[in-house]
C-alpha cells in the first residue's frame, strides 16, 4: 500500500517538472472573489492587451483560492496547458508529422518533445512501483540466503582484519604489499555491500560499519569497484538499478542521437537539432509503450506482449515522416536504428551501473 502514494507522487512531480518547461506563470494581488482583473501584467507591469501579457506570457487573468490551486494541478497533469490531448493521438499514430512539424515551427498545439520525455519518466517509473515491476524487489530473501550473506559478512570481516595486519609488518614498496592492497580492497566491498544488502533485508548486522578506505590501500578504479560490488550482490545492484533508473533516464538521449546522425552523415537537410527532436520524442513513446505493456501483463491481459509489435512499426512511420524517406530508405534505416538501440540500451545500463554500484 506505501507504493500507491509513492506513485502519486511520482506521476505530481513529472507533471509539475514537465509543467516547468512549458511557457506560463503565476502570481497575484486576488480580490474579495480571489480572482484578478488587471489592467498591466502583475509579473512584469506591461499593460496588458488580451489573455496574456505580450511581454513575459503571463495569464491576464490571475486567481489565488483554493479550487483554483487543485485546478492547476490537475490541468498540470492532465493537459499542459491544453496541448496534451492535441498532441496524444499524432504522437501515437502519426509520429512523424509530429516530429516534422515541432522542428519546422508549429510548436503552439503541441507539448514540447522534453516536456512529454519527463512526464512519461515519472508516470511509468511511478507505475513500476506501484505494480512491483519486473526489477522491483521489496527486500525480502529466503532465510538460507540470509544466513549465507550473514556468514559471507563475517568472513569477509576477519579476512580483512587479518589483511590488515599483514599489512602492517610488510615492507613498504614490496610486491607483497600490493598484493594485500589489493586483497584489502577487494574485501572491503565485499563487506561493505554484503552488509548494505542485510540492512536492506531488515537484518541487523552486530559491528562498526565498515570503512571503505583504510590506510595504505590502493583505490580500485571505478569499473573495477562497480564490477566488484556487482558481482558480489546482484541482488542489490538490480535493486538500486530499479529504484536510480529514472534519475538518469534522460542520459538515453544524449547517447542515441549519435546513432541517427549517422543514418544521415554531413546531411546539410538534417541537423542535430532535428535528431534530437525525434530521439525525445521516440523515446517517450517506447517508455509509455512499456509502461502500458507492464500494465497490461500485471492486469492478466493475454495480449500484453503483442503491443510490442507495434514498436517497429511506430519507429518506421516516425522515420519516414520525419526524414521524408521513402519505403527502402525507412526499412534499412529502422533495421539500423534497432540495432542501434541495444547499443545505447547497454551504454546506459554500464553507466547506471557504474553511476550507482560505486
């Protein structure tokens, strides 16, 4: 039950951060009713001509009650100004004259390509725990499992003491001495993660917490020490991939439009701005695509898996009407551009990896 607030909470802040990014302020001197009616904005004291200020975009009209405050949330939510429910349904069925037309300017009915990028994070994150998705782990192991972890504990705690003390009467400088560094600094993840896991598990771990630096030791590099802690616990690196992963969702972006550019290498047409546009977007529909999908399977629903057909599909209609491909050109083209995507997809996994398992 803790979830369903936490997913709430989630899917708030994605509009509300998405709602950051879209034009518009708030801000006002309210009357006896709460509501203004103003003859120069409040924002920046230009007098008004219309709905909005022409100078900073500022609502003419201003209110501050109650009702009003739980409106602007739920239309932060659910509309973005309006422009969510004209943008749904190209986004989902026409995604290429979605793409063609924000980057050629006709940007007013539709949410901006970031906008929707965080609000689908957050949503779908939400929704993944919410329904305990398929990387959720509540912290909970079998008791054997528990033992075995709480005996790696202490063993790798006594070798690490012993270690230790080894160090301490070898000479400086020797080979042996790097050898201990190097043994010491091994044990000390083993340790630290081994005991971080049983925390999280709700057992209680008797001892100082472990130090992950002690004198003398040489410092693994990162890819080392993620690879170390990995292999370790597992566990505990899907966990914390699970509960990170949207923190740095919007590193896909910046690692996938290399890949278009080079669909059209030097193209005078296209530009990086373009690609842009059309990885945010992509990306956002094959994040709600799972979302849904993960939805579907936790309802029971049989034909949860087919909607991942409609992936390729959508990718190839997004191809051809942003780039004004042809049928060949769009086909190779998405065989690309798949293969492309695990390429990234495993870029960001050893990134996240590294980013949160050190």
């Amino acid at each position: 039950m803790s979830d369903i607030p936490e997913a709430i909470g989630g899917l708030v802040q994605g509009a509300v951060t998405a709602h950051a990014v879209e034009p518009g302020a708030d801000g006002a001197k309210p009357g006896e009713d709460g509501h203004t009616a103003e003859q120069a904005c409040l924002n920046c004291g230009t007098k008004l001509v219309g709905a909005h200020c022409h100078s900073c975009g500022q609502r003419s009209h201003i209110h501050r009650t109650l009702s009003a405050f739980f409106h602007d949330l739920l239309h932060g939510v659910l509309h973005f100004e309006g422009k969510l429910w004209r943008t749904l349904p190209v986004w989902l069925l026409n995604p290429g004259r979605l793409t063609r037309e924000y980057i050629e300017g006709k940007r007013a009915k539709y949410v901006s390509p970031i906008a929707l990028f965080l609000f689908v994070v957050f949503l779908t994150f939400a929704l993944f725990n919410a329904l305990g998705g398929a990387l959720q782990w509540d912290g909970e192991v079998e008791p054997d499992a528990t033992a075995e972890m709480q005996e790696a504990y202490t063993a790798a705690t006594l070798e690490l003491r012993e270690a230790q003390l080894k160090l301490e009467t070898v000479t400086p400088g020797s080979e042996l001495e790097t050898e201990l560094n190097t043994d010491i600094a091994a044990l000390q993840v083993q340790q630290a993660t081994t005991r971080e896991l049983l925390e999280l598990t709700g057992v209680e771990v008797e001892g100082p917490e472990p130090e992950l630096q002690v004198s003398g030791v040489v410092p693994s590099s990162t890819i080392n020490d993620a690879w170390k802690k990995a292999k370790a616990n597992p566990q505990l690196l899907i966990y914390k991939l699970q509960t990170n992963a949207y923190k740095f969702s919007w590193l896909l972006i910046p690692i996938s439009v290399p890949f278009i550019w080079l669909l059209f290498p030097f193209s005078r047409k296209f530009r990086m701005y373009d690609h842009t546009v059309f990885v945010t977007y992509s990306m956002s529909f094959m994040i709600a695509l799972i979302g849904l999908i993960s939805l579907f399977a936790y309802l029971g629903l049989g034909f949860a898996s087919v909607l991942l057909f409609y992936a390729p599909y959508h990718l190839y209609r997004q191809l051809r009407g942003t780039y004004s491909l042809s049928r060949m050109n769009a086909i190779w083209r998405l065989v690309a551009v798949s293969i492309f995507c695990w390429i990234a997809i495993g870029m960001f996994i050893v990134g996240l990896t590294m980013a949160v398992g050190t």
